[in-house]
C-alpha cells in the first residue's frame, strides 16, 4: 500500500468518527432541550414537534451511519498494511470480550 493510499484511508476513517460524534451530540443536545421543554403554546408546540422531527431524523441516520461504519471498516481493513490490521482485530477482539465480561472490579463501581 502506498502513502497516498495510507493517507486516504486513514482520513476516512477520521472523517467517518468525526461525522458520527457530531450526529450523536446533535441528537443528544435535541434530546436533552425536547424533554425539558414545556408546551403551552403555538410558538413552543412548533419548537417541540422541529425537536421531535430533529431526533427522528437523528435515529435514522444512526442507522445509515451504522451500515457505512461497517463499510468504512471494511476498506480499512482491506487497503491497511498486515500490522495494523493486526492489531486493529486484536483490540476489537479485547474489547468486546471486556464488554460482555467486565472485571468485578469495575462491576461495582457503582
């Protein structure tokens, strides 16, 4: 794999992140102001049915986002040296068993 290939993936990869964190906070920040806000006229009926609409539309491309992850992850895994694909797996391997088994340690934090 050349650099110019390297450099490519790797800013999909970060442009994929970026794109997700700041759909998640939108829809955090629509969520958070829809739940508090109160209705008791035209003027805030339409505010709350705009949020309303906002986190629809949020959980949809959610969905799309999920679908392009897997697609992103796939050219990563694909066009990344052997190394690095490596231990990409490797990581998401260790993650997903921590996961679905946490160490009692953090069990009880709470």
């Amino acid at each position: 794999m050349n650099t110019e290939t390297a450099q490519l993936v790797d800013s999909m990869g970060q442009r994929y992140r970026s794109l997700q964190k700041t759909l998640n906070d939108l829809s955090i920040d629509a969520a958070m102001y829809h739940s508090t806000l109160p209705v008791h006229d035209d003027v805030s009926r339409n505010l709350f049915n705009a949020l309303s609409r906002i986190m629809a539309i949020s959980d949809q491309m959610h969905m799309a986002l999920s679908m392009m992850g897997e697609d992103v992850r796939t050219v990563e895994e694909t066009l990344s040296d052997p190394l690095t694909a490596f231990w990409r797996e490797q990581l998401e391997e260790g993650f997903d068993e921590w996961i679905c088994n946490p160490p009692m340690a953090n069990a009880k934090v709470h």
